[in-house]
C-alpha cells in the first residue's frame, strides 16, 4: 500500500520506518527542511534504540522516503497518516490542536481518489470528527474516511512495540476504512495480534485511558512506598505480591521520582480537562496528576533529608537526566525538578547522561555536564541515581565510595540492594525499602495501634 506520514516527530518516524519494513511504500513528510536533509543522510533527531539502522534498511530498500512537499505523496496514497504533535496547550492545559487542523486542511486540497485519512497523534475525543468536517470543507466531493488509530509505543522499545504490539486499536465509521486498515497491518496477522475494532470516538478515548491507568499505577506504587518508609514495610516486595495478581500485572509498579516524558503527563491533563469540559470528571486522573507532581518535588526533599538535612556546599553528582532510559527525551523527566530544586537548597550539581545530555542542555542551565560517570563522581559530595540506565546497573561501587567525599549514595530508581552498597563502603538511602532494623519496631508500633482499635 502507498502511505504518507505527516510528520517525522517520534511517532510519525517510527510508524513510518516499520510501515516500510513491512513491505509498504512509505513518504515521511515534515516541513523542516534541514530535518528531512538529515533523515535522507540517516541522522536521527532522536534517540530510539535500532531507529538508524531500520530507515537505512528501508530507505536503500526503496520503500522509505523522506519529502518537505506533500502534493505529489498524497495525491497518490492510499492512507495517510497525521503524526504531527499535539503539546500541552498554553494557559488551559488542553491538548493543542493547531497540527492537526492545519495538516487536515492541507490533506482536503491535496487527496484524489478514495483516501483514508487516520489520526496517530493522541487527540481528545471528538478530534476526527473536526478532521472529518474541515476535509469535508475544503473538499466536498472527495472520496475519503476520517480513522483513528492510536500509537501504544514505549520510548526505547518502539520498534518491538510497533512489530509485536499487544493489540491494534482501530477506530472507524465505514467497513471500507477497516479493510483498509486491516490490509496495512496484515503483517500482524502471522503473529495473531488481535485487531479491536470501534467507532472512532471510542478509539480516541482508548488512547487516554490506557495512559491514565499506566500513570495511575506508577502513582499508586509512588505512594505505597512512601507509606513503607513510615512503616519499615519493602515496596519492591509488595510490588511482587501485588504484580502477581493477575487481575494487577507487575508492569509500571517500580517505585521512582515519578512518570515523565512525551505521553503520561500531556495525555492525563488533556483527559482531565475534556473530562472536565464534559462535566463528568475523572477525579482519579486528576488526583494521580496532582501526586505525581508532589512526587517530583519530594525527591529534592529525599536527598537533602539523606545528606544531613542541608545541600549547602555540597557537590551532587547526577547519573541521570531523561525521563526514562533507552531515550533522550527530556520532555516533563523529573530531572527538571529535582536538579533546580537540589541547586536551590545551595547545592552544586554535576550531571551525566548517556545520551540526554544535549536535550538536556536545552532546559537545565547552572550545572556542571560531565563526560562520563567518573568525571561526574570525581570529587563530589554525593551521588544521585535519578535514571536507570543500564550502565547505571553496574557501577563500580568501592570506586564510587572512593570518589564521593560523603560517600553517600541516593539511589531514587532502587537499583542497587543496601548489603552490596553498604559492602562497597557506602551510605545507602533508598525509596520504599526499610533501613536495616527500622521496620521491627515500627511494624510493631502500628501492629498495636491497630489491636487497640481493633479492642475499641
């Protein structure tokens, strides 16, 4: 099948380079010239593990291509895709459509023949119905559908999610937009991926959903392990007890500094605010946004509390600065808190990130960027654990606790166990996870408070 891709932002990249890669004849579109120049010379502008070499393949293949002009890919296309942004808006926190509207409208003067035109931007609901009606506008009588068909992608597995998905959500008005669609993952089938089917309305509200209970869960795990610190109770082993509940999972329950990046926080507010704007609120959402802040916030309060109670004079060295690992996406990492709010207590910060650090730069500014993580430790005070990278798992800690004048180490991601650190010669401080001894006692204490209520 010919399909177009308007925008080669993460989604639109890596949809379309898979696209290819299952055989279609694919042109990536984006307006940003010096972008497309950098994609036909297979420069990324991101960071996706694999990404480099799949649009090589598919672009010396002939099936992938890149273009800043749309006429001629369009005119001649079976679906198109619109992949363009759709960021949090400035002032009411709705989800900014201006990309997709001014892609839709340019689509309507471009298409000839039957086209089905497909949402993959996350959109509220309602948004393929505007699609539809400015199309319909600017084109009366072209032949189209309007379908949505949103992404389920994991920065640093998008590739594996693309090809091996859990499902394929479709939503339509017409059986010829689902046999299209049908058609163009039929790859799929070999591996019976199941294909859900809905109206359009539905699919687009899917995509929220599926991000808020994600975000949800690592809100709740965040909370549990706050309340294990109080009560000398282990969040990594409730997590295990809970995760293997089948009706739970044991996916998105690690306690950390909290969920980032370019999905759970714009697609939970943006849910939150057409929920609001249809006067039937999800309170959950908006009371897992507000946790989810105050989560940040906390582990500035995490490291102070291990270092004394006072950063003043203190040099942190940061191993971490991306929302996640396998990605340079700094968009909403909790690194954009914790690092202003450790320099403000009167630290000074020496940062390192395997690959974020340019994105990085973009934001963060009055830090130190080191090379590698023996420049960031070399002389520091302490250090924080704030992404988990891979290369974070395996530190060398006794040279660690040699380099740290305090030799502390505030692992806010739990990678490390107390025995191997404190072996190392490190001071230890987790999230969720008791000190050695603490939890006797307190157990206890709440153990009789509760047969004392339990006696009233």
């Amino acid at each position: 099948m010919r399909v177009v891709m308007i925008g080669t932002g993460y989604v639109g990249l890596v949809s379309g380079a898979c696209f290819a890669d299952f055989g279609h004849d694919v042109t990536c579109i984006d307006k940003d010239a010096s972008k497309i120049e950098a994609l036909e010379n297979n420069v990324m502008p991101i960071y996706e593990p694999g990404l480099d070499t799949l649009v090589e393949t598919n672009v010396k293949a002939g099936r992938l291509s890149f273009a800043t002009d749309a006429a001629k890919a369009v005119a001649e296309a079976d679906v198109v895709f619109l992949a363009v942004g759709t960021p949090t808006r400035r002032g009411d926190g709705h989800a900014d459509l201006t990309y997709v509207y001014a892609a839709a409208e340019e689509i309507g003067r471009l298409i000839t023949g039957y086209t089905v035109i497909v949402t993959k931007s996350t959109v509220p609901v309602g948004t393929g119905d505007e699609v539809e009606a400015i199309i319909r506008g600017v084109a009366p009588d072209a032949e189209f559908d309007v379908a949505s068909n949103p992404e389920f992608l994991r920065e640093g597995a998008a590739i594996r999610d693309f090809k091996i998905p859990d499902r394929v959500v479709v939503g339509a008005e017409s059986e010829r937009a689902f046999t299209a669609l049908k058609e163009l993952y039929r790859p799929l089938f070999l591996n019976e991926t199941p294909v859900v089917t809905m109206n359009r309305r539905t699919a687009e509200l899917t995509k929220y959903a599926a991000n808020a209970f994600l975000a949800t869960k690592i809100a709740f795990i965040n909370e549990i392990a706050d309340l294990c610190d109080v009560v000398g109770a282990n969040v990594q082993e409730v997590a295990k007890g809970i995760g293997l509940d089948k009706r739970i999972g044991g996916k998105f329950l690690n306690a950390g500094p909290g969920y980032g990046g370019s999905c759970f926080p714009k697609d939970t507010l943006a849910l939150s605010k057409t929920a609001h704007q249809a006067a039937s609120p999800v309170t959950i959402v908006d009371t897992v946004i507000a946790a989810n802040d105050r989560r940040k916030a906390r582990m500035a309060e995490v490291v102070t509390r291990a270092a004394g109670g006072s950063l003043a004079g203190k040099t942190v060295a940061v191993l971490g600065l991306t929302f996640k690992s396998n990605t340079d996406d700094m968009r909403d990492a909790p690194s954009l808190v914790v690092v202003p709010a450790l320099m403000k207590a009167g630290a000074t910060v020496r940062a390192f990130d395997p690959e974020g650090m340019n994105e990085a730069k973009k934001h963060l500014t009055g830090l130190t960027y080191a090379e590698s993580v023996q420049d960031c430790l070399a002389g520091a005070d302490l250090a924080v654990i704030l992404t988990e990278w891979d290369q974070f798992r395996a530190l060398d800690l006794k040279a660690m606790a040699g380099a740290l004048a305090d030799k502390l180490l505030v692992d806010l991601r739990n990678i490390y166990r107390r025995e191997e650190a404190e072996r190392a010669g490190l001071s230890y401080v987790s999230i969720g996870r008791p000190e050695a001894g603490s939890g006797i006692a307190l157990t206890a204490s709440v153990t009789d408070i509760g047969a004392r209520g339990a006696r009233h």
